[in-house]
C-alpha cells in the first residue's frame, strides 16, 4: 500500500513558475523539509521558510481568510 505522507498549504507569494499559491510540504514538517508547488512541482524552498511566510507576511483580508481556511487554521485576529 502506497500512502501520501505529504499536506498541502496554500501560501500567500505563488509560485514563480506558475503562480500557483498551493504547496506540498511532508507531513512531518520539519524545518528542512522541501516545500513543492501543488501545481506544477517547481521546488518553492524549506518548511521553515515557508512557514515564515505564512507567519509574517503581509496579505489582504481576503487573502487571510482563504489561506486560514485552506490551511485548515482559526481565522486570524485583524484587531489592531
């Protein structure tokens, strides 16, 4: 039996080959595991860089919502 052991996550920069915002990282999600673009395989980077990104980067409202949704998180608090 062949299982995925891969999530997929959506990030707020695309993919530079494609502009895909949807990535494969290892389920185990270490800091060095390979984060690949769901889209067209491109390699994006590391886990940790990823995660990063989706920790600190700015993005929209909009943007927000759909990455906490696909990523299967709470909303975000936009409360300043």
């Amino acid at each position: 039996m062949n299982e995925d052991f891969s999530v997929e996550l959506r990030l707020p920069k695309g993919c530079p080959n494609c502009g895909s915002h949807k990535v494969t990282v290892s389920q185990a999600q270490k800091p060095d595991d390979r984060v690949f673009c769901s889209s067209c395989n491109t390699e994006i980077g590391d886990y940790q860089t990823a995660k990063q990104m989706l920790d600190e980067m700015p993005r929209s409202e909009n943007e927000q919502l759909i990455e906490d949704v696909v990523n299967n998180r709470k909303p975000s608090s936009t409360e300043e």
